[in-house]
C-alpha cells in the first residue's frame, strides 16, 4: 500500500481541474507521436483528455487507489483501450514501450528523494523511450528567499466540496532543510458533516528541489540531450522569476 493511497479521496477534488499544462503536453505529443507514457500518472489528469485527443498511453504510479480513480474515470468515458494501467514504482520499472513521449507532470518527479532514486527513474524511463523520444519534467522554480521562510506554521490552503458533497478544509504545513533541498509538507483534510462535526486525514510527505544544472547533470548521466528549458507552458525563455521549470530532453539515437 502507497502512502498516497490516502490521498485518492481528495485528490480530483483538489487537483482535478488544473489543466494550465495539458496544451502544452497535447502538442508534445502530436509533435513525437504515440504512445505516451505518464509516470506518476495519479488519478488520469492528463491521461483521460489526452486519450480523448486519439492517443494510446501507459500510466505508471506507486498508488493503487489513485490508479483505481483513473480506471474509472477512462471506463465512463469508454477510453479503456487507449490507456494501459500499471500499478509500479517508476525506479523499479516502467511499462514496456517503445514511447515516444514520456511526461512527469506538475513536480511529480519532486517526490524521488534523492539521486539514486532520480537516476533510477530516469534510467528506467530512458529505456522506454524510442531514439529520439522526448521526455518532459515539469517542476517548481525554487525561490530559495520563499523556501527559507517555511518553518512549519499550518496555513489554511483552500475548501473543497468532493463528488458527494463533504465539505472539506485543506491545511498545509511545510519546513524545509536548505543543505538537502527536501521540503517536509503536511497536507491536512479536515470534513466537516452536516452537524459540523471534524474528521481529519492527515498526509505527510518530502519533496526534493533541483536547481536547473543540477537537473540537466542528471539527464546527461541518463544518457538524455537537452532540447529545452522553460519557464512556462507558453515556452517562455527561463529566468529566476519564472514560476516553472521545464525541461524536455531527447534520447539520442545512439544512446
């Protein structure tokens, strides 16, 4: 069991209808062809409008629960067929390809915690790709001024409403260890019934930070060319003010 199993109830509810980056991964995928993996595929997100664009996908992620929310989701909209599922952690195993597309989206790839772990997952990816693939990582641009001034205060994020009405508040709590980039978060969701009365899940995780060399060191390692650093999903040239981080590299033909 993941310990983001938990984290199935809330998610759709919190994270379900942020698309900002799904033009950007569509005409990635137009541009390289089919199939596409998405690792840390979660709830289907990306996978179930990208499937309803035509394209044939694989979705990996550690979380049987999250995985189940997706089967559901491709099931009611009859997408099965274009989207094979596979419960794994990514630094063990990716699904079989060849991909020509492979997407780690909105700072999944923050959650391997440190470089065994992120050159496991790329060295697994790697092999899934064709030559030539491309591969994308969509990750926050760390302020380190913004991540200094994290030390543990519980703020309240935002309310939800999930698909049966419960009435949720979101907190979150973050401190951080600046020497090892690992920011320790704490979601809290608090439902609240019909006579007000609180039940609590409680979700405590890492995530790691990469700077942008560091980044490119390790798909070099990887055995991944470069072809782009952004700061958008508009491609905006990258700066230290842009919110985001997104690389897309290639795997040489000849790796």
């Amino acid at each position: 069991m993941s310990q983001f199993d938990a984290f199935a109830r809330y998610y759709d509810a919190d994270y379900g209808a942020i698309y900002d980056d799904l033009p950007f991964y569509r005409e990635l995928a137009q541009r390289t062809g089919d199939p596409v993996l998405e690792v840390m595929c979660g709830s289907g997100r990306l996978l179930l409008p990208l499937a309803r664009a035509g394209l044939r996908l694989s979705g990996v992620d550690v979380s049987g629960a999250m995985l189940g929310l997706a089967r559901e989701r491709l099931a009611a909209a009859n997408l099965s067929e274009r989207v094979q599922l596979l419960e794994a952690d990514i630094c063990a195993r990716a699904p079989r390809g060849p991909f020509g597309l492979a997407i780690v989206a909105i700072n999944s790839f923050m959650h391997l915690a440190d470089a065994g772990d992120q050159l496991a997952a790329l060295n697994h990816i790697h092999a899934a790709l064709r030559p030539g693939g491309l591969l994308a990582i969509d990750l926050f641009n760390p302020d380190p001024r913004a991540l200094a001034e994290q030390h543990g205060a519980l703020v309240l994020d935002k309310r939800l409403t999930l698909a049966d009405g419960t009435r949720v508040q979101k907190f979150v709590a973050q401190h951080v260890d600046m020497a090892a980039q690992i920011s320790h978060v704490t979601f809290i969701y608090d439902e609240i019934d019909a006579a007000g009365r609180v039940s609590r899940d409680t979700l405590p995780f890492t995530m790691r930070w990469l700077y942008r060399y560091e980044l490119e060191h390790l798909l070099a390692r990887a055995g991944f060319a470069l072809d782009g650093v952004y700061g958008s999903y508009e491609l905006d040239d990258y700066s230290a003010e842009s919110e985001l981080l997104l690389v897309v590299a290639r795997k040489m033909p000849d790796a």
